[in-house]
C-alpha cells in the first residue's frame, strides 16, 4: 500500500526563511502543500487545506504568530504547529507552548543547523505519529 | 501513516540547491538594504511613526535572521546594532533625528560593504569589526549592554531591579547554551552569569568565550554563586566572583566600577 505523504503549511513572512524550511521539508519526504507570507493568509490556507503539520513564524505582518495559533487550535484543537522562531523571542515561544503548540524551532540558525533541527523535529514527529496510531 | 522520513543523502541534495540560494540572497541584498534606508528616512517625517517604526523595525530583525541563516553573519550582527539603535527612539518619534539617521545611514553603509566583500569572495570582516566597535563605543557612551544569565526568573528580577537607574541595557537569557548562541553572535559589554545555569555552566560558558576568537573574547564576565572557594580555572580569566549572599552588597558597585572604567 502506497503511504500518502505528510502535508505542511508553512507561514513565515520572510520568503528566503520560507524557501528554506519549504526545501528541507520536501527534502524530508513531505508534502509543502502552501505557504502564507502573513497570519491572515496563514488561517484561510490552514482552512483551506486542513494540513497534517504547520511550520508558523512568530513574528508575522497583518496576524502575528501567537493570534495565528490560537486561531488554528480553536478550528483544530489536535493541530501540529511548530514555530518557527528566533533566538530572543524565548519568552514568547513559551506563550505559544501553553496555547498548544507542539515544538519550536530556532530558524535564525546557520541553514545547516536549520536542517538538523526541522530533521529532528520531523523524527519526533514520526514518532508521535506512530505511537498515536499503536495506542 | 504517512511516509517515514526519507533523510538519507537529503541534506546532499539540500545543500547542492542552497547554494544556489546563498547566490541569490546576496544578489537580492542591495534591494532590502536600500528599503530599510527609505524606510528609516521616512521616519523623520513623522507621519504614522509607529507603523513605520513597526515595519522597520521587524525588517531589520527579519535580515538579521535571513543573514545568520544564509551565512553572512556579519550582516546579522550590523543589523543587531541597527536594531538596538531602533530600540533606543521606539517610544518617541522626535529622537529619529539628524544624528540618528546619519548613525543609520552608517549602518547601511557598513552593510553595504560587506556585501560587495562577499561578492569577491571575502570571508572575514575585520575593518567591519572594528568600525562597528568605534560606533558603539560613540552611540553608548555611558550605556553599556549587559547580558545576565539566570534560571530563575525571581532572582533575575531581583538583579535587574538592582541595577535599576544604572545606564545599562540588561538582555536576560535562562540557560548557558541560549546565552552562548547569543553571545557568539552580539556584541555585549557585560555579562552577568550564574555559576549554576542549565544545559552549560557559567564558568563553562566564559571559558567558551574566552576559547573562541568572536565578538565577545574580551567581555567583562561576573559569576555569581553560592558557592564558597569556587575555583576558576585560568581559561575563564579574568572573571570576577560574586556570592549570591552578598550580592546585593557587591553587584552594584561592580557594574558601576565598569562604567567609570569605561568611561
């Protein structure tokens, strides 16, 4: 039987960051299947396309990151978000864990410490994924 | 399920298409150097200041993070002190003044360079290094830039609170690792550590300072801790040591005995 690929919104309002994250995540076997450059386009394409996974930037024009998730979470309360974030918006990012973000990642990183991380977040994610479906 | 993750020679395939598009960021970057300028001439108009500050503000920081990511890590760290010049008239349009956008336009000027540098292939930026340092030493003055280093958010607090009403800009992290990624990367006059810190120690953390030939080798280092007869080993020289108990007795007057020095 043929596994369907993990599908992945990324919302990062930086198209080089958004170019990246989109490069490393299909390199991994998933499915980019949109990406938003602000928090309004984020909600409608996470609407729009219901995706297993979301890559979110904290710091976005028009809805920033943390009104983004809320939205998403009250559409989808067992949604995957992992924020994308930088090294001192620390304080920030916890705000985003209690509202039920799953994981963060630190994208001001060289892009090879980029890979590694969404890499390792992706294998935690695999994980959770199979568990889930044992229990 | 979906598929399992497929890595194996991933990262191969990943860095043969970034380094297509490190050659297209470093074209791209006169653009976005050219808009933080308009965008910071514009400040001085006045009109709708804190939407423009607001746009400028999160674009600096924005190129601050592409730059890191793409490898032009001198970009990052002029954009670090664009950002902190921007920090300093956030509340009040009137202080976009003359001074202040020619300190700017320095900025861009300096960022400029570096990348006419990359394009010929430059890797280190020594005079870029040391033009950033004599602007610092201008814009701060008696301001200095501290980084404290504490777990425990009751005694950050606490030590803040203390130096209250000093000029010093305090950043605060809550682990050596976070406060070392920092510290590799922006500049600070000051840090300020617990010996008992997460995931790396404080003497540890100054050691890997003073190992590494970065920004901050040189840094005024204070460790607190609880400890008695600490012992610090010579690759953390020169640090001075603080116990916790006394410490509201001694952190003041160490830092403002750092200011007259500086001065």
């Amino acid at each position: 039987m043929q596994k369907r690929k993990v599908r992945v919104l990324i919302a990062e309002d930086e198209e080089h960051i958004r170019s990246l994250v989109s490069l490393f995540i299909t390199q991994l076997g998933a499915e980019v299947v949109a990406e938003a450059g602000d928090g309004l386009q984020a909600v409608s394409m996470y609407k729009q396309h219901n995706p297993d996974m979301v890559m979110l930037d904290i710091n976005m024009p028009k809805l920033d990151g943390i009104a983004v998730l809320k939205q998403i979470m009250e559409i989808n309360p067992r949604a995957l978000v992992v924020m994308l974030t930088s090294l001192n918006a620390r304080e920030v990012v916890k705000e985003c864990i209690d509202h039920g973000a799953w994981n963060y990642i630190l994208k001001d990183a060289s892009a090879e410490e980029l890979f590694k991380e969404i890499k390792t977040t992706w294998s935690d994610y695999m994980t959770e994924i199979s568990r889930s479906e044992k229990s | 399920m979906p598929n399992p993750i497929d890595s194996s020679a991933a990262m191969l395939r990943a860095q043969q298409m970034l380094q297509q598009m490190r050659v297209n960021y470093i074209a791209e970057l006169p653009e976005r150097i050219d808009e933080l300028e308009q965008l910071t001439l514009a400040l001085k108009q006045g009109d709708s200041f804190e939407a423009q500050f607001e746009e400028l503000y999160r674009k600096t920081h924005s190129l601050k993070g592409t730059a890191g990511t793409y490898g032009m890590q001198m970009i990052s760290t002029v954009c670090h002190e664009l950002e902190e010049a921007l920090e300093r008239i956030a509340d009040a349009p009137g202080k976009a003044d003359d001074q202040f956008l020619d300190r700017c336009i320095a900025y861009f000027d300096l960022m400029r360079q570096v990348v006419e540098g990359a394009r010929r292939g430059q890797a280190a930026f020594p005079e870029i290094e040391s033009a950033l340092g004599a602007m610092r030493s201008d814009i701060i003055g008696n301001n200095i830039s501290a980084l404290l280093v504490e777990p425990s958010r009751v005694n950050a607090a606490l030590y803040t609170g203390m130096l209250k009403g000093l000029p010093v800009k305090i950043s605060i992290v809550d682990s050596g690792c976070s406060a070392l990624e920092m510290l590799l990367r922006n500049h600070f006059d000051l840090l300020i550590t617990g010996y008992e810190t997460s995931a790396l120690n404080g003497l540890a953390l100054i050691a890997a300072l003073r190992l590494n030939n970065g920004i901050n080798k040189d840094i005024r280092a204070i460790l607190l801790t609880s400890k008695k007869n600490l012992v610090i080993p010579s690759v953390a020289q020169p640090v001075t040591v603080l116990e916790r108990i006394n410490v509201s007795a001694t952190l003041v007057s160490e830092v403002q005995d750092f200011l007259q020095k500086k001065q």
